[in-house]
C-alpha cells in the first residue's frame, strides 16, 4: 500500500479534533508537517509558516489539507500546486463562490488532484438515504439544522466573517441534501437574520424548489441555547425518511435503518485514498452556490447584539 504524506495547513479546532486524529488512524496516511502563521504549534511534526517555507527545507510531502479559514486558501492552494502536492480542501472551500470556481482548473493545470471536501455528506446515513429515494416520489423536504455556537466555536472570530455565520453550520445540511435528493435545488427566497454587533448572520430561512416546484424549507440557527437539532425529513409517495444526529441516523416512517457507524473523517479520508489511487479529483461546488443565493436574495433582519 502507498502511504500519502500529508501535511495540515491551519492547526486549530477542526485540525486537532478531526483531521489530525483520522490522519493517525488511517495507514494510507503519514502526517508530516504543518503549516502555520505562527510557524509553531504543539503537534509532534516539524512546523512552517508557509508551503514554500516547508518544500525548502526539504520536507518529504506528497498532499496537504487545508483547514484554515476559507479567506487567502487561494494563495494557498496555488502554493501547493505549484510544489507538486495534491490538496484536501476543508470546507467552506474558498471566502467567494468565484474564487472557488478556479480551483478545478488550478489543479487541471498543475496534473493534481483536488477533493473539495463537504464532511456532512461522508455521515452513515447519506448514501443510503440517497439510495432509498432514487425511486421515490418526493412531496416535501425541511431541514432543521440548530445548533449552538458558543459550543462549536468558542472565541472563535473568524467564524464571524462576512459570509461565514450560520452558513458555517447550515453548508453542512446543504451539503446532505444536494447529495441525496434526485435533482438539482433552486433558492426561491431566503430570510437572514444578522446579530446587531456582528457582520454574518446567526440565523436563516431558506425556501428551495426542485425543478418541478417540489418544496424544500431549511431552517439554520447558531443561537440554539436548547436541545440543538441536526434534521432532514424527506416526504415521498413510499413513506417518510428522517435522517437525524447530523445525517448519521436514519429512519423510514418511525423505523430505524441500519446504516453502520463510520465516523464522517474516517470516511472522508478513506475516499481522499481512493481519489489518490485513482488519481481523480472530487469537486462539487452545489451547497457553496446556495449559500451565495442565499445572500443574494437575503431579506436582512437585524436582531440583538450576540453574546459569548
């Protein structure tokens, strides 16, 4: 078996909760070196404040994951392709839907590989939920996604940057259901509600239609102090099909499927080796496109200032 020698560029909460431990699990993978700002951290690898900073010093690397927040990953990822590496993009995949558009082309050009990554759609539940409605008439779809972001994000600024907010939450949910639903989604109407202190919403109300007009009504909030809620429920002409606990539970009328317990980076890595063995790219831009609609048809709300 090849082993991928990676290296992480941005070494904070995502990094150190996910990616790191998945990377150690994982023998297709050798974690090797990371990248930061500060160009030290306390991970057990040699550490740089740049790509080209660790290329010079002769570091061994073939790929690089980039979970820093989504502003400069362009300049990033033209780094890591100029210097021979194939790239794992943590998402959002860029601060702008038109920078991320250039991408593909960037690593077409260099001969690597991008996986633009959407770590939602590797939960247990998506594939078969994905399955057991390509035959089905489906009438309605609604998503709760609430959650609380002093949990998920404490102190975290960057989180807060305009065109981050409850999308950073609610990209994961347009991520399940752009994979999983039959057809292609258009927003018809959004409703945002922005904190009076803060730049990015902390709440949204998405109305999306399939091409033939069947509903689908998204409800994202990071202002959730009760029982947070990651849901889709999914009515069709053969039952109803819930997938709860962020896609990783699944359920046809009130009857739970089995669908396996793989953690979503663990699974996200193992295709990042098979896109590897394969030489094959993974892009799909669809959630990070609704979020743009999202906002530009955003009917702005202003609501009280938001509190730590």
């Amino acid at each position: 078996m090849t082993v991928t020698r990676i290296a992480i560029a941005g070494i904070g909460k995502i990094a150190r909760d996910q990616h790191i431990p998945h990377i150690a699990a994982n023998p297709a993978f050798e974690f090797v070196a990371g990248i930061t700002r500060g160009g030290r951290v306390d991970v057990a690898v040699p550490c740089f404040r740049t790509i080209a900073e660790m290329l010079a010093a002769g570091t061994r690397v073939d790929a690089v994951a980039i979970c820093t927040p989504p502003i400069g990953r362009a300049a990033l990822i033209a780094d890591a392709f100029a210097g021979g590496l194939d790239v794992l993009l943590e998402k959002p995949p860029a601060a702008t839907l038109s920078e991320a558009e250039r991408f593909a082309a960037m690593a077409r050009d260099a001969g690597r590989l991008l996986y633009m990554t959407w770590h939602s759609r590797e939960a247990a539940a998506v594939e078969p939920a994905r399955a057991w409605l390509k035959d089905k008439t489906i009438t309605r779809v609604e998503v709760d996604w609430l959650e609380n972001v002093r949990q998920w994000h404490p102190g975290q600024d960057w989180v807060w940057e305009p065109g981050i907010g409850v999308f950073d939450p609610g990209i994961n949910a347009l991520s399940v259901i752009t994979r999983i639903l039959p057809w292609p989604l258009t927003l018809t109407a959004s409703k945002l509600d922005f904190p009076a202190n803060k730049p990015a919403p902390i709440a949204a109300r998405l109305a999306l239609a399939s091409p033939d007009g069947v509903p689908v009504a998204a409800h994202f909030n990071w202002d959730q102090l009760g029982t947070q809620t990651w849901e889709i429920r999914v009515d069709t002409d053969h039952g109803k099909l819930v997938l709860t606990h962020g896609a990783s539970r699944m359920a046809v009328d009130g009857q739970p499927v089995e669908v396996g317990d793989e953690a979503e980076y663990a699974a996200l890595y193992r295709h990042f080796a098979q896109l590897i063995e394969a030489r094959q790219s993974d892009v799909d831009l669809a959630p990070f496109r609704l979020v743009a609609d999202a906002y530009l048809l955003g009917q702005r709300h202003e609501v009280g200032p938001f509190a730590e």
